[in-house]
C-alpha cells in the first residue's frame, strides 16, 4: 500500500541515463514535493540497495544534484570501477519555501520529517531495488549540509553515515544567502549543527566534511572541526582547492560515495 495519496513516477526514458522523477502528495509538506531517483543499471546489484540522500543548497531543487552536479556519472563510474560497491540515489527538493527551507521543522510544514520518512518510502516507490528498511545515508551541500549535519546528529540511529560539502553549520550562516524572509520562526531547535553534533549522551553516525580554501564558509567548518575535535567526536574532515561551486561540488562527491562504500564494506572511515 503507498503511503502517499497520489504518486507520479517518470518512465526511465532514453537520454536520462536510468534517471526517474517522482512527485508525491506529502502529508508533511502539505502538498506536493519532487525528487529524482537513480538506480545502477547492473543487473547483478544487490537489492535492496542501500540508499545515499543528497541534499541540495539554496535556491535549488530536486534536479541539481544530477543535472548540475552529474551525482549519477559519478556513482556509476564508481560502480562500474568496484571503486563502491552498488548504491542508489535520491535527491529530493527541500519543501520549495522561500530560498530555502533548511530542512527543518515548522509552522508551515515539516521538512524535517519529508527528508527522514518521505524520500525514502518515495524511492522505494519508484523502484524495486530500493527498500526504505535497508541501509540510509545523508549528504548534502551548503544548507544541504546544515540539513544533513543537523539531522544526523538529531536521529542518529536513522543513518548508516554523513557527508557534507561547504557545510552552512548554524543558521546565522545561513541568513546572508536568503534573499527573502525564511519560512521558519525565530525559535528553532537545534539551530547550530556544533551543539547537536557535541550533544552529551548521544553519538552520531560516522561523518565526514570538507570545504573550499576559498569558500566564504570556511572558517565555520574549521571552526567545527575544532570543536568535534575538542568533544572527541569521530569525523573526518578535509579541504581542498575550490569555492562555493559546483565543480568543487562534482568534484569532490566522490569522496562522499568511496566513505559511503567503506561504511558498507566495513573499513575504518573516522578520523578523530
């Protein structure tokens, strides 16, 4: 039975390269909400397929990841090189409010519970190969990754791993991108990643993060690399070349899958 009260899935069509688009009628969203699914074309994959969620920045939607970023050339050469072993991708719009919604919970709807609850059941909807039971990872860029920092570190039980690039870590970093009023209230909970993150009593999922030496939001993810250091947090984080763009984003998604795969094959991926 499909927990949404109606569902749209795109037939995989040539020229998409296996993409499919869905769009759901979200109880948490109070109406509709979009993502683009992408599955291995490799019959021999294991099913259920774990599941990486990407999460994109302001201003975007369901669609950037794979038509900005190209997430699923990346995934499939991984793939088709044993570089990961085989992973699907959701990527979900944001709830569509404002500039962004940070992927929170508020007054107008709950976006928090979309990404946890929704985007799974809808890729599972979408394809066989995907189970909403079976392994689930979050990723994301800029607010992507406030949302996946900050969600990882409120429900740690529901991720297998974290990844974000040019992470947003409160939302006081967030307000210089937002060209008009959020759609949330003054009182949020949890508005900094850093307090979720260092939380007494609770232990994220494994985690890694990067960003720019030229993103403006550097000196925020130096600082909490500094203070999940000082908490004796795992993590891993790195930085490399680049800005707040795409083509550092692209780039440098693959690091975000190979940890991802050696979650799954059981490697060590933390680095304190």
């Amino acid at each position: 039975m499909t927990r949404f009260r109606t569902i749209e899935i795109s037939e995989p069509a040539p020229g998409l390269e296996g993409l499919r688009f869905v769009t759901v009628h979200s109880a948490a969203l109070r109406g509709r909400g979009d993502l683009t699914v992408w599955c291995p074309e490799a019959t021999s994959a294991r099913s259920p397929l774990p599941l990486v969620v990407l999460l994109h920045g302001v201003y975007g939607s369901h669609w950037a990841w794979a038509l900005k970023g190209a997430a699923h050339r990346t995934a499939a050469r991984l793939i088709a090189s044993g570089a990961i072993p085989p992973m699907a991708l959701a990527m979900p719009s944001d709830g569509l409010a404002g500039d962004g919604t940070a992927y929170l919970t508020t007054p107008v709807a709950d976006y928090e519970s979309w990404i946890l609850d929704d985007v799974p059941a809808a890729a599972a909807e979408s394809t066989s190969a995907v189970d909403p039971a079976a392994p689930f990872f979050l990723a994301g860029l800029s607010m992507g990754g406030f949302g996946t920092l900050r969600l990882g570190g409120r429900h740690p039980r529901r991720f297998r791993g974290l990844s974000a690039h040019s992470a947003v870590v409160s939302l006081e970093d967030l307000k210089p991108f937002l060209g008009s009023a959020p759609p949330w209230t003054e009182k949020v909970e949890d508005p900094e990643v850093g307090n979720v993150l260092t939380r007494a009593g609770v232990e994220p999922p494994p985690m890694r993060f990067d960003c720019g030496l030229d993103d403006p939001l550097l000196e925020s993810n130096r600082a909490l690399h500094r203070r999940l250091e000082a908490a004796g947090v795992p993590h891993r984080y790195e930085e490399f070349e680049g800005g707040h763009t795409w083509p550092y984003w692209e780039s440098h998604l693959v690091e975000t899958l190979r940890f991802f795969g050696g979650i799954l094959e059981g490697r060590r991926t933390e680095d304190r």
